[in-house]
C-alpha cells in the first residue's frame, strides 16, 4: 500500500506544549521516516506512527534532514531498536551525525554564549549540554543534491543549504510533496523562513527557497508547524522577493 501520512508528535516542555511533524511514506517494500525528534522520542514517534497504522519495526529508512538534536535525537534509540534501518543523510552533514565533527550547532551556542545576558546563561549550558549528550549514529548511505531513490514513487534529495550547511529537503514526485526540515516552517498558518537565530546562513537559504520553484509542490510538509497545502508557488515567490 502506498501512503505518505505526516505524525504530528506533540509534547510538553517546561510547561510549553509543542509539536513536531516526521512524516512517513511507504510502499509494497519500504517504509522510509523523515527526522525522528528529539532524544528520548523513540517511544513517541513509534507510538504516533501506531496510531496511524504503522508498525515502525518495519522500517527500511530514515532520512535526516540535518544535524540538530530536534531532528535526529532518537536516531541512535531507532538504530538500537531496528538495527536495519539504512541511515540516509547528505554528504556534508554525515561527519557531524556520525560525530566525526563537532557540531556546528554546539559551536553557535558556545560562540555566543559569552554574549548573552546572566538571565539567559542557565539555559544556554543546559542546551549546550544537550547537544554534549547526543548520542552519534553512523551514517549508512550519504546522498548529494539530485540524488533519486526509486522507492514510494520516487524520493529526490534537493540540497537546501543555509539553516545548516548540509541541510537536505526531500521531494516526493508521486505525491508532489516537499518535505522541508527546518528549510521552511508554519507559522500561523503560513509559510515562512525558519528561525533566522539558529539559521547559519540566511542568504543561502532563500537561494535555497528559489531553488524550490523549480519543483511542482502541491504540498509543503514543515517540521515545526506541518502541512501546507495552499498555493505552494505563491507562498515560496512571496518569501524569496
Ligand atoms: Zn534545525
């Protein structure tokens, strides 16, 4: 059966409630998960994808859209528990989700961590610990922009450079769906650049934006925020002018 299904995964931090959105699509052979939250998720996310009909041990994939301990914190816990998921991520990002490099977002937070307000600074090492802690996974494929797996109609790896260098969005033809990572967000129901604060790059992310209207994308699946299903062209031409 072939289906794409996005799992909004909500949860409550420091009385905060938020949701996050993996997506899932499979066909006859493979079930492929998009980012897989923060660490300590894996039971979240395995029991949303049950909710709406899959059975994660039958995964075959898990694409990572970049380094950040939102998206790929459970990844070591999935591995553990699936150990035949294949780990698709790009070239640039694998060395910092295989702990090869030093995450470039520990780096941010140390770098301007002596910038920062005294009020501010609790919560600046306890994110820099968070970062500390997360756990590395190897990466089993590593893919570059264009690069096509032939599976659930077709998943094409656009590179979206910007929030993080290595940052990779997913178009899946079958379902004109662009599945974004943190290259886009929702925000009040509209689409929108994502946080310039833990975006590395600006101008290179809306270089990568317009790169996006080159795709035909009925629907834009955001990591923070979900699905937008409007005028997809509109939307992105408004956010590169
Ligand atoms: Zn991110």
């Amino acid at each position: 059966m072939n289906r794409l299904t996005v799992l909004p995964v909500e949860f409550t931090t420091g009385g905060i409630t938020n949701t996050i959105y993996p997506a899932i699509v499979c066909d006859e052979t493979e079930m492929v998960l998009f980012d897989c939250g923060y660490p300590g998720f894996f039971p979240l996310l395995t029991s949303a994808a049950a909710a709406a009909g899959f059975d994660c041990s039958k995964l075959t994939k898990i694409f990572i859209t970049h380094h950040d301990y939102d998206h790929m914190g459970a990844l070591a816990e999935f591995k553990q528990a699936y150990p035949q998921v294949q780990i698709i991520a790009s070239c640039i990002e694998e060395p910092y989700i295989s702990g090869r490099r030093k995450s470039l977002r520990l780096q941010q937070a140390e770098d301007i961590y002596p910038t920062l307000p005294e009020e501010q600074k609790d919560f600046a090492r306890n994110f820099q610990q968070k970062l500390q802690e997360m756990k590395h996974v190897a990466v089993d494929c590593c893919v570059s922009d264009k690069a096509r797996l032939d599976c659930c109609g077709g998943i094409e790896v656009v590179a979206t450079p910007g929030h993080m260098p290595g940052h990779i969005s997913l178009y899946l033809h079958d379902y004109k769906t662009l599945i974004t990572g943190d290259a886009l967000t929702m925000e009040n129901s509209d689409l929108a650049m994502a946080n310039p604060q833990y975006t590395l790059d600006m101008a290179t992310a809306k270089e990568s934006i317009k790169k996006l209207l080159t795709y035909d994308i009925e629907q834009i699946i955001c990591y923070h925020g979900g699905s937008y299903t409007g005028n997809c062209r509109e939307a992105l031409q408004r956010l590169v002018r």
